[in-house]
C-alpha cells in the first residue's frame, strides 16, 4: 500500500526523449515540421478540420478571442455582452477583459461542475453575443441543453476544453462544439509536450485569422489562397508584410515533436485515468461527507473534486491539513469563485442573480489528481485517509 498521492505525473518515456534529440540533430529549433505534422494529426484525432498549435492553452484562448474581432464580418466587438461561468481558469476570462467585452458571470451545478442550466437560461439577455462553454475537470457540457438555449438566437459558443482533452459528449470530442475549442498540453494535463496548446475550428477564416494572429500578424504563415490577405508571390515582400495586430504565441518545434509520439498514446493515457476514475466513484459516491463530479456523459478525468456536503461536521482547512500530512498533494477546485478575486477591480461585469454554488465550492471544495498510469493503491490510500 502506498503511503503517498501526487497531483500528477510525467506522461514521457523514451520515444519523448528521441524525439527531442531528433530535433537537436536537425539544429532547427523554431516552429516547424513536427508542429505541422502535430497539427494535422491532432484535427484528425478531433475530427476538426483544422488545428494551430500555440505556447499554451492560455495563449490559446487569447488568440481565439482575438480571432473573433477580426472577421469579415466581426463575430464581435468591444462591449459586447459575454456569458461566462463563474468558476474557470484565470485565462479564461483575461483576454475577454482585455478585448473589452463586458463578462456576465453565471453560477454552477454542484454536481457536475459546469454551468447551472437554469441559471444559464434566465441569464440569456438580448445582449448575449456569446456563451463561453467551459469544461471543468475533464467533464464536458450538456451541449444539446445549451444549444436548445440559443436556438434561433444569434449567440454563439466559445469552447474552453483546455481542462478536458479526450472528453466525449454523445459521441463527439469536447473542444468540438464551439466555433473554435482550445486546449492545453501543459504538464499534468491529458498529454504533456512542456508547455502548449491548440485551437481548434471547422472555419476556414478563422483559421486563416489564427495562422497570422500566432505569429506576428503576418502574412507569411498564410497560404497563398487566403481570407485574410492578397498574398502576392514575392516571398521578400511577403516576409515582412503585417495585416493585423498578432502576438508571437508560436510553439517550439520540440513541442511539437513530443506532442506526435504523446497523441500515439493518448488513447491509452484516456483509457487509464477512465479506470481510475471508476474506482474513485465506487469508492466516494455515496460518501457520507464529500459530493463529487457528475459525470455528464464521457468525462476524461482531469482530477477528482471532493466537495463538503452541507450536513457534514468536516471543515476543509482541517481536511487539508490532514492530506498534507499524509502526502496526499491536493488544490482548490480551479480558482474556486473567480470573482472573489482582486483582479476583478479591472473588469466591466455584472453577476447573474447569486452565485450561491460557486460560493460553496470555494468555501468547501477541493481536488486531487488524476494520471495515466494506474491509481488504485492512491485512491485506495485516500478513501482510507478520509475514511
């Protein structure tokens, strides 16, 4: 039995390590080949037609904002009413606030996470221009709910899946469902290439938009049939040629070349953290003093969230304590109730009704990881702490 449980583990093993010193060889370390290749074979996996690799899953969700100001016709703009749930990642919410949307903040479900539906629906204004849809802990939405929502509105979804690759709604990857889904491949997340992350789209001038944005705002990333530039076939003229105000979010080609051999194995990294997870529901489900996530439909189980029933005697920070000394590696759940935070000084919001959920979770939730490798004497170990 184990006397310890981490929040996460390495993902890497040999393949990882050849395929980095591939990369040295070569002597190119810039945004290359293996990205491409990375790019191509992760929009496969999704069943997306495109996917522009980037820095991170935070970089990721800046660029995807960005994306939408500069369509032909702009998706958005500056003041435009955004649904957002009150419990996500910081990045979630910066590049909104940074775009000047102005953020209306939605209460969660204690059970699964995600936005409470019935909140969701009474906070859909005439203002709504877009939902931002994010998936907690590896579980996705409830998108047939939410569509139904803004059925013959002109709102449309954003997806935030940075938390949840490999998750399923109904048959379909999460990450899918919006016009663009963005994701992370940050170190103890579904799979690992030292910092990253995507965004994903079916939308060809989206996806133009985004291939300039990554880098620079130039045109040389673009190919020459574009929908963003008339891109001439003087590649001098070309190389400094800037058509809109892009940042420099471009991954390294080592990234990239982790990413191909960790996508081989990512069926099998899901496959496992969806067995631990079984374990852990069988053994807290009906756990007199903790509420844990439902499962919407196919969950790929960032982490495990462990929230305080209202009945229980149990306070967290004597829980914690007590994890602590028994080295057990927990977190908040996210950031907890996002708008307690000082930050928000900066922003233009408005908070729908109550925030009675959110509030709950940051008072009494928290979080212990999941991985690819097995779990059961940790998990076991855990039940047998908290017991």
């Amino acid at each position: 039995m184990t006397n310890s449980y981490q929040l996460a583990t390495s993902t890497w093993d040999e393949k990882e390590l050849e395929a980095i010193q591939d990369v040295v060889n070569k002597d190119i370390f810039t945004m290359g080949d293996s990205v491409k290749q990375f790019e191509e074979e992760f929009a496969k996996f999704l069943g997306r037609k495109y996917a522009v690799m980037v820095s991170s899953g935070s970089t990721a969700n800046l660029i995807a904002t960005a994306a939408l100001f500069y369509t032909n016709n702009p998706m958005l703009k500056r003041g435009d009413e955004v649904i957002v749930p009150a419990v996500s990642w910081s990045t979630t919410y910066f590049p909104l606030q940074q775009y000047g949307l102005k953020l209306k903040f939605v209460d969660i479900d204690l059970e699964t996470l995600n936005y409470d539906l019935n909140a969701l629906e009474k906070a859909i204004s005439d203002d709504t221009k877009m939902i931002m849809a994010v998936n907690l802990l590896g579980n996705p939405n409830d998108f047939d709910a939410i569509n139904k929502l803004i059925k013959d509105k002109d709102i449309f979804i954003l997806e935030d899946n940075c938390e949840s690759m490999g998750a399923e709604y109904k048959g379909k990857q999460a990450g899918t469902f919006g016009v663009m889904g963005t994701f992370s491949t940050f170190f103890s997340h579904h799979m690992a290439t030292m910092e990253g992350g995507f965004v994903t789209t079916d939308d060809e001038e989206l996806y133009h938009i985004l291939l300039s944005m990554r880098a620079h705002g130039w045109t040389r990333n673009l190919p020459k049939e574009n929908k963003v530039s008339n891109k001439s076939d003087d590649w001098f003229e070309e190389s400094f040629r800037f058509v809109l105000p892009g940042y420099n979010v471009r991954p390294v080609e080592m990234s990239g070349a982790i990413g191909v051999e960790q996508l081989k194995k990512l069926p099998s990294f899901l496959e496992q953290r969806r067995k631990n997870a079984k374990l852990f529901v069988e053994l807290f489900e009906n756990h007199p003093d903790f509420l844990i996530q439902k499962n919407i439909d196919n969950s790929s189980w960032f982490g495990f969230s462990l929230i305080i029933k209202p009945e229980s005697n149990l306070k967290r920070k004597d829980i914690i304590k007590k994890l602590q000394e028994n080295n057990i590696d927990c977190r908040p759940i996210v950031t907890g109730n996002f708008i307690r935070n000082d930050v928000m000084k900066f922003f233009d919001y408005e908070i729908h009704d109550k925030l009675s959920n959110a509030d709950y979770l940051h008072e009494n939730g928290f979080f212990v990881g999941n991985s690819q490798v097995d779990l059961e004497n940790e998990i076991k170990y855990l039940a047998k702490v908290l017991k």
